[in-house]
C-alpha cells in the first residue's frame, strides 16, 4: 500500500458490493476503462480481505487512502515493476520517459502518473493536463499538495511555455515551476519538465533532486502570492486574468469571448 494519499475519487467508475460488480464508464478510452476496472476490483478486494479491510480502517484519512491504494493496485498490474525499471534506469522520472512508457505499454496516463509519482526522488507531483491546461489527473509522493482535479494550470510558467511552444515534440523544462491550487494561492517554486503524450500533457514537478538537471537543490519558500497573470486582449484591448486558453490556438480567452484564432473572433 503506497505510504501517500490522494484525495477524491480518481476514476470515473464504482463498484457495487452486493453482488459485487464493477462499473465502468463506457465514454473513456480503453486505456482509462482497464485502470476503471482495476481500480475498482481493488475496492472489492479491499472489502473482501480482512488484512486490506483493517489496514484502510485504521487509517487517519480511510476514505482517500483506500482510493490510493486502489491507484497503486491498477498502476502496478499495468505497468509492473520490471518495465518501470528498465524504462527509469538512465533518466530516473521524467516526462519523456512518461511519454514513452504511453508509447510502449497499454497503460492509461493516469497509471503512469501513480507508478511515476512512486518513484519520485523527493516530494513532487505527476500529473496530465488537458489541451485547455486543466487538470485531469494527479499523483503526488511526500509533502507536495497535488493539484486538483479540473483546476487549470495555464498560470504556471511551465504549463505557459509549453502552450506556447510551436514544436509540439519538444520537452520543456523550468525551475520556476508551480502548482495553482483553486484557492488562487500557488505552491513555491518546483523545478518542472512537461512533454505532449498525444492530446494530453505530462507534467514532472518536485522540489528537489530533478532527473533532468545535474544540481537541482530546494528552492525553499520562494512564493508567497505572486500577482496574477495578466493578458490584454487584441480584439478589444481589455486587460484579464488569465484563467483558461482557446482549444484551438492555445492562447487565453478574453472573458468577453476573445482569443488570438481567427477561427474564433
């Protein structure tokens, strides 16, 4: 059982313990229906087994432990420990390689993201974003709140260069990394790296001891709240936090309805 827990339910699916039956949803890609599926047999097994039962119970936080432990049974069936190893012996955690672990196994993102967060050297997050830069899952390991699920990322430099990048194949790393948490409050400054896995994006973050740097100390409390970003709009010259981007040309909407696409004034 993984020593960190992740709030929320993570898979959009359930179980029904009488008779035991598990739910999936049909709408999600088959990659995201086998981890449904897994997830929801290890709430079965975590309420059939006296020894699971006893463990989760007995838990400060029952309800978010048993949905971490459930991630970390459907991550390590799908993506078991001999691939992970050969996959991170060079490079350690890192979005390229989380790209390629998509590329050569059947796993969904969110399997990566729990296998990967387990493997993290020092407190961080691994996580996917969707084209409009929200949230859509989200692992964590050590201290490092996660990101919830749905909450949109643009504001973070990292996330902002991707999405400004034309070559989509590239990975972009930053040290000034940070996680927007729905209260408006960021986290401090984590050393990040993100890469595209198909429509979706990879995002490494911790605080320390970044695979992808040769020194990458802790960065302490960096953050206390810094302003919000700011865009001013080329259509009708109003100035808006940024909040969400345009599907199509990855720029911010105007709350007005304004982006940067042609496709969309």
């Amino acid at each position: 059982m993984p020593a960190d827990s992740q709030l929320g339910c993570s898979v959009a699916g359930g179980y029904r313990p009488s008779p035991p039956t598990l739910v999936v949803t049909e709408s999600m890609s088959w990659r995201r229906q086998q981890f449904t599926l897994l997830h929801e047999l290890g709430h079965h097994l975590q309420r059939t087994d006296i020894d699971l039962g006893t463990a989760i119970v007995g838990h400060r936080d029952p309800e978010a432990f048993e949905e971490a432990c459930c991630d970390e049974f459907a991550a390590q069936v799908l993506l078991p420990d001999d691939l992970i190893e050969s996959r991170l012996r060079w490079e350690g955690v890192t979005a390229r390689n989380a790209v390629e672990l998509f590329k050569e196994s059947n796993a969904s993102r969110a399997a990566i993201c729990v296998r990967l967060a387990g493997q993290l050297k020092s407190a961080g997050v691994v996580a996917v974003l969707d084209p409009d830069a929200n949230v859509t899952f989200a692992a964590r390991h050590g201290s490092t709140f996660p990101p919830a699920r749905g909450s949109n990322q643009y504001a973070n430099p990292l996330v902002r260069a991707v999405f400004e990048e034309t070559d989509i194949a590239r990975v972009i790393a930053r040290d000034n990394a940070v996680i927007w948490y729905r209260s408006g409050v960021p986290s401090d400054q984590l050393y990040g790296q993100a890469a595209w896995a198909g429509d979706r994006l990879f995002i490494v973050m911790v605080e320390y001891s970044a695979p992808w740097k040769s020194i990458s100390l802790p960065q302490g409390k960096t953050i206390e709240r810094p302003p919000a970003l700011l865009q001013r709009c080329e259509h009708c010259g109003a100035e808006f936090e940024v909040t969400t981007v345009c599907r199509v040309c990855r720029h911010p909407h105007c709350p007005k309805g304004h982006c940067s696409c042609p496709a969309a004034s």
